[in-house]
C-alpha cells in the first residue's frame, strides 16, 4: 500500500503536459509558435472567456511551463518556449 502513495505523489508532483486533443492543449499549441498568441485570439480558438483563458495559462504554469507576456502595438502577447522535443526535430 506504500507504494501506490508514494507513486501517486510522484505523479502529482512531476510537471505534465494536458492531455491530447484539449483545449489547453490547443491553447500550449498557440503560446508555443514562434509569434504567440494574444488573448482575443485564444478566446476565438478555445471558445472560453477570457478569465477562463487566464486560469488556463496560470495551471500551464503551475505544470512548470513558463509563459511570458510582452506588447506589440496595443495588444498583449503570450508565448511559451518550444518543448524540448519541438526544438530537437
């Protein structure tokens, strides 16, 4: 029984990527292209509001993916790094 806990705490722990075929994935998908993505724009993609959108890209990061904000012009722009497998092929 000890060890079902101790693997259930390594899961939780280790940071994952959303599951196939999700919205958050669809939303990782945008963050990662080279220009990213603004908020209107992943509102469009996902079909979410935007405080929905937000808290999606926070349990992003909680799962250890870092998300940078910058402006271009008037519109903020999210983006995320290229996964390791991304950048290797």
């Amino acid at each position: 029984m000890a060890n079902t806990e101790s693997n259930t705490a390594e899961a939780v722990t280790a940071p994952s990527a959303p599951r196939r075929h999700t919205k958050s994935e669809r939303l990782l998908e945008m963050l990662r292209t080279g220009t990213g993505a603004s908020l209107d724009d992943m509102m469009e993609a996902t079909g979410w509001q935007a405080h929905t959108v937000r808290a999606a890209m926070t349990g992003l990061r909680k799962r250890g993916i870092p998300i940078t904000r910058h402006i271009e012009g008037n519109t903020a722009v999210w983006s995320a790094a290229p996964s390791l497998a991304e950048s290797n092929a």
